[in-house]
C-alpha cells in the first residue's frame, strides 16, 4: 500500500523536467532504502500510479529525489503540487544497477533525454567515495541544450569529482543557443571517450532507439553483450509483477528489471535493443 509523503523540495530541471524531494510524512526514514537503478510507484488518488526511478544520493536516505517528466496524467496532476503537498509513495521495486559488482572497476555511463536520473545515483555514488570505481565516465544526450536536466551540475560539480569524465551532446542547438559541447545524437560521443572494454561496466538509459544503436556501436568496439546493461522502463503498472503490463517473454520488467543486461534481452521474444 502506498505511504503518505510529503513534497519537501521542487527543483526545476528544464521545461519539463523536475526534481521532487518527498519525505514521509511521520519523518520516519524506514523504507527509503534503495539500490540505484531501482523505482518507485508514485500514487495520486482519483488519478492513477506512474512509476519512476530514484534519482537519489544512495548515501542519503532521509528521503528520496524522484526526476520527473510531465508526460501524462499522473505526472500532469503532480506537477500542479507545491512543497508542502502530499502524494502516495510505495516501493523501491526492481532490480537495479551492478552496483557492488563494479566496484574497483570501470563504469560507463551512457544517458538520453531523463535517462540519466536512474543514473545519478551513480555519480553521486562517486562523488560520496572517488575510489568507488577506477574511473567514471558520463556520455549524456538530449534533443537540445534547453533539454538536458541537471545542466548546472555538470561542470559545476560532476567534472570535479576525481577519476570522473564527462562529455555531452545536443542532437541540434536552435539559432541563438550558446552551447559548448558535440552537435550529434549521444552515440557520436563514443568516438571521444576514455573508456575501453576491458574491466569496464556499461549502464545505459534513455530512449529505446538510442539505446539500440548505442549498444551495437559499442559491440563493435569490443564490449561484450555481458559488459551492457540498459534500463527497461516501459509499460509498467503495478511494480511487483502482478499485473502483467509489462512482461515480456519469460520476463517481468518490473520484477526481472527494470534493467537487465544486453545479453538477456537476446533471449526475450521482443528484441528491444537490437
């Protein structure tokens, strides 16, 4: 069942994007516990449920940052929220990032569009600890400068973080724009990154057509099917398994993901990344 929360901070990302702090409403930080890459079920009554990764420090469990899209209805109702208000919040769910099994080695993270708030747990994670893994390194993406959440921390914060690396990428910049960084979709950043195949873990979100293209780029580099994991977030409705919206094969996105690795999405009927 969903407990209450409360919304404790609203960060405006982009347009439409925002980051929402939620703390439960008795202060009790049990059940904040979360491994990135993991979600949670947002519940607004009368409206429905969406589920959402955590973009939370993992080190920082009094409450919980949920990075949020205004994409439908659920999420429409919530962003007309101020600080003060109170939803339903229930989980965490899924399986998440290798986390441990990363440690003291390379990370590679690759991010599309809000793709990479179920991965910020990550850098954060790098940031808390730089000898987490041997080197970060963060390839993001977005469809145009105004696009990418979490801009100001990049070079502010991100790119100061030791053993850490980041590059990013507009798809276009309109007339007017000032922007720094590569013209191209977020796989043209592959030709310019420090990471290698060897020792190295590759944790991807984003779109689903990015996703495709980026994982045969990097097969052809030399990383293996084993080496890849992306995130599956799609038609999930319940987030324990239950329902089945979001089965796929043998597989439940929800409770089997939602990220898995490369190789076994080779083994399900709907071959989303290839």
């Amino acid at each position: 069942m969903p407990r209450k929360a409360m919304i404790k901070e609203i960060v405006e990302e982009t347009y439409d994007t925002k980051t929402f702090t939620f703390e439960y409403v008795n202060g009790e930080p049990k059940g904040m516990e979360f491994k990135p890459g993991q979600f949670a079920m947002i519940y607004i009554p009368g409206v429905g449920e969406a589920a959402i990764s955590i973009s939370q420090d993992p080190d920082e469990l009094k409450s919980l940052d949920l990075t949020i899209r205004n994409v439908g209805s659920v999420t429409g109702v919530l962003f007309s929220k101020t600080v003060g208000d109170t939803i339903g919040l229930r989980g965490p769910y899924g399986k998440g990032w290798p986390y441990e099994e990363a440690k003291g080695k390379n990370v590679l993270v690759i991010t599309g569009g809000c793709g990479n708030g179920a991965l910020r747990p990550i850098v954060y994670a790098q940031r808390n600890d730089p000898s987490r893994f041997r080197y970060l390194e963060v390839l993001h993406g977005a469809r145009s400068p105004d696009d990418h959440i979490f801009r100001s921390s990049y070079e502010e914060e991100w790119a100061k973080i030791p053993n850490c690396g980041i590059l990013l990428s507009s798809d276009a910049v309109p007339s007017g724009q000032s922007w720094d960084h590569k013209v191209g979709f977020v796989n043209s950043l592959l030709k310019d990154m420090r990471s290698k195949p060897e020792e190295t873990y590759v944790m991807m979100c984003g779109p689903e057509v990015m996703m495709k293209f980026t994982c045969l780029d990097l097969l052809n580099l030399g990383f293996t099917q084993e080496q890849i994991y992306v995130s599956m977030e799609r038609r999930m409705r319940c987030g324990v398994g239950f329902c089945g919206h979001c089965q796929i094969g043998s597989k439940y996105v929800c409770k089997d993901g939602p990220v898995f690795s490369y190789a076994e999405l080779q083994e399900l009927p709907d071959h989303i990344v290839r």
